[in-house]
C-alpha cells in the first residue's frame, strides 16, 4: 500500500468522525444545558481541557471502527490464526514492505490509544487502567471481525495493537513526568519505545548487511507430520554436500525502471510524455491513457513485467492465431529475443508461451516463461513476460539432498495444510531448482516433486 492511499484512508475516516464527534458534541450540550442544568439543576462546571480530551479519544475510537471495519468487505472466510509473530516471520522472510506495513500500522493504530486514554481522567494514568482498557478494545475488535467475517482472529493483531497502546501510554506518561521534573522517571517510560526502535533497528541493519536475502518459501511454522504416510520412489538421496552456482537478477530501481519503460513505449511510436506513474515498493504500474490505453505493471526485484494494449476490448478485435516465426517478429518491436531452444506452445486460441527451464549458457541462466496473446490486426496485445536472464554471482556450498529431506519430514516446508497435518505424502523425484530471493538473488533450493494428500505439490526447501 502507498503512502498516499494510507493518506488517503486516514482523511476519509478524519472527516467521518469530525462529523460524528460533532453530531454526539451537540447532542451532549443539549443533554448538558437542557437536562443536567435546567431541568434538573445541576451545578457541575464542564472542564475544557477534559472536553478536548474526550472529543479527541472519541474521535480516535470513530477512525479505528471505521478503518478496521468500514474499510474492508466481509468477503474474508473468517478463522483464527494463533501463530504467535507469525506475522513477523512472514514479513522476515519474504521482506516485502506491504507486509512489514501491516505489522508497522497494526502497532502505529493504537499508538493514539495509549496517549489519549489517560488523559481522559488522572486515574487512567495507572498502567493497568490503560493497558487493560486497550486489551479489551482490541479484543472487541478482532473479535467482531472473526464473527462478520471483516477479517481474522489472528493473536499478532491483539499483540501488535496492545504493544501500540504500550509505547503510547509510555510516550505520554514520559512527557508528564518530564514536566514535573524526574527525569530518571521519564527515561524509564520512554525505554520501551527506545526499545523496539533498537530491535528492529538491529533486525533491519543485519538485514541490508547479510550476502542474501531472504526466500518466502520458509515455513512461518511447521507442519505436524507426526502421522504422516511418506513413501518416495526409487531414488537414491546423496549424502553430500554440493557446490552450485547462485545468480543474480537485473533488479531495477524506480528510475531504472521508468526509464525502461518509457524505451518500451518508444519502441512502439507511443508518446509516453503524459505517462502517469503510480509506484509501490516493489513495482510500478504505468499508464497511458490516450485514444488507445495501454499499462504496464513492472516488478522491480526481477524485471518481470505485463503489458496490456486495451484496444483488445475492441467489438472488432478477437484472438488470431499465427506461426512462432511471425510472432517473433512481432515481439521484436517491443525489444523483447526469444532464447534458442525455448520451447514454443499453443495455449488458446491466440494465445501462446515460450517456456525456458534453467538453460545455462556462460555465466548465464536463463529461466521462466513468457506468453503473449495475439490478436486479428495482426499485433501482440498483451504480454506477460516473466522470462528471466540472471547473472552469475559465486559458487556456494548448499546441504545435502539427505538433510533437506530430513527438514521436510521435520514439517520444515511451506503448505497450507488442514489443521496443519497431513495425511499422506509422497515424493516422485528432488532436483535443485532455483527460487528469487527478496535481494533478488537466484536462490538454490530442493524442489520435492511429490503428491501431498493426493494433489500435485513440490516442496522447496533452501539449499543455502
């Protein structure tokens, strides 16, 4: 997510409980001077300070129902996940900033929570008034969404909203006992914050200092194999180590990338002067909107991308279908060669795939596919091309295909399974294959082509 569609969801929400807070503000003061006041005589004098205080906290309690539950369709399955830093562990391993945010906003959400909450009243400002009070609401709230069907129960939400509320309530306190001077008290309040700066900090830095990067296929927790059936055909598993290469992708940054892009619309006579460019953290999207609209999505770590000419949606336009050789020649306009030896498939009428499966040549390795759909003018209109050219970087020592076995039959291995067990498993054959990592290395791993409860699965396990 982008920071200006979070932007962009915090102001919708702004406003919605700025109208609310308003509507429940004059309706307060009617009950206030009306009821309490005249009708009943009461003395109390309102406090402007607390007043501020409540229509703050809330509004702040509008905005949190409103992005947690207005924000989303009930279209989730509903279940519960208590995996505890499983959410952790996936944004770990695959380090991809759209997962690291829902970590990052689950605990920033309730930040506001733990700062607002004691300044409702003085007696608030007792930890467990705080602390407790946030457990519940965030409770309520992963609650209701397992019940509607809005979301999850996941046990990482309740940690990562109560840790929030922590470093809040701290930064609060801290500002509090500043001004009455202790500061050795301050200090102590703003250590957990200074805490988690200093762990993740950590966690970050051996990030970016370590050779590779992380590969998604890491299993945030095992899978209990305790009854399983395993049978694996006649192979002979080696006990060796094996010394193999590991490859790099083209990775692009976003410059690199625009301008790659702005090649490509060249290439085809399209003026990408106006071309609008909305960019996430690992990709862009590209857009020409024009008598004719055409868009690119382009992934950053690889260089993949899709290229979609939406002249195709034209009533006269439909699916041809033509020889590899013309083909060819049709991609050669947009810059794109087709490896020697890549081999040529029909998959519907006009649609078609090159297929490339790990061919070396030199330093070299070329691997992926790349499908195109052709269309009755006599040109490619859509383009999907995840067929890779990758570098050679060193050789690395990787396990033994018999240690890797064992890590899979210790349930170390990637599969959504139903209640986490699996009855039977079986296993055709293991090669090394290769899988991008999130530094976009070209990671080896062992891939256990095997039937998984009577469905086709292959089981990658790191080589590294």
């Amino acid at each position: 997510m982008r920071l200006q569609e979070i932007t962009s969801i915090i102001r919708e929400y702004f406003f919605l409980a700025l109208i609310l807070v308003i509507v429940l503000g004059i309706i307060f003061f009617l009950g206030y001077f009306i009821v309490y006041r005249k009708l009943l005589k009461g003395k109390k004098r309102l406090s402007k300070k607390h007043l501020l205080f409540r229509g703050l906290f809330t509004g702040y309690v509008i905005m949190v129902i409103g992005v947690t539950f207005l924000n989303r369709d009930s279209y989730y399955p509903g279940g519960i996940n208590l995996s505890f830093l499983s959410s952790y562990k996936e944004a770990w391993y695959s380090f991809s900033a759209r997962n690291w945010q829902f970590v990052y906003l689950n605990i920033i959400m309730f930040v506001p929570f733990g700062i607002l909450f004691p300044l409702l009243h003085s007696r608030f400002q007792k930890a467990v008034w705080t602390i407790g009070v946030a457990a519940l609401f965030t409770l309520f709230i992963e609650s209701i969404q397992l019940i509607t069907g809005y979301g999850v129960f996941e046990v990482d939400d309740l940690f990562n909203n109560l840790l929030g509320a922590i470093i809040g309530y701290e930064i609060i306190m801290g500002f509090i006992t500043i001004r009455k001077n202790r500061i050795k008290r301050s200090l102590v309040y703003f250590s957990p914050l200074m805490l988690v700066v200093i762990l993740f900090g950590s966690m970050f830095t051996y990030y970016y200092l370590k050779e590779f990067g992380n590969l998604s296929i890491t299993p945030n927790h095992r899978i209990n194999m305790v009854n399983t059936t395993i049978t694996i055909d006649d192979t002979q598993l080696d006990e060796n180590k094996r010394t193999v290469p590991i490859y790099k992708a083209p990775s692009y940054t976003k410059a690199s990338a625009n301008e790659f892009v702005t090649d490509f619309f060249k290439r085809m006579n399209i003026d990408a002067t106006d071309m609008e460019v909305i960019s996430y953290p690992d990709e862009g999207v590209y857009w020409i909107r024009d008598e004719i609209s055409y868009n690119i999505w382009f992934q950053f770590l690889d260089g993949s991308y899709s290229y979609s000419d939406f002249s195709s949606f034209d009533e006269d336009k439909e699916p041809k279908d033509g020889d590899e050789a013309t083909l060819e020649e049709s991609l050669t306009n947009f810059g794109i060669q087709i490896p020697q030896d890549a081999v040529f498939q029909k998959v519907d009428t006009g649609a078609y795939e090159w297929k490339v499966d790990k061919k070396v040549i030199g330093n070299q390795l070329i691997d992926g596919s790349l499908t195109v759909d052709y269309f009755n003018d006599d040109t490619v209109k859509r383009i999907n091309n995840q067929l890779i050219t990758y570098d050679k970087v060193k050789d690395v020592q990787i396990k033994s295909e018999q240690e890797a076995y064992k890590e899979m039959l210790e349930g170390k291995f990637k599969y959504n399974a139903e209640n986490n067990k699996i009855e039977t498993l079986h296993i055709d054959k293991v090669e090394i294959s290769y899988y991008l990592d999130s530094k976009g290395y070209y990671q080896p791993v062992y891939a256990f082509y095997s039937m998984v409860d009577g469905r086709e699965f292959t089981i990658f396990i790191p080589g590294i």
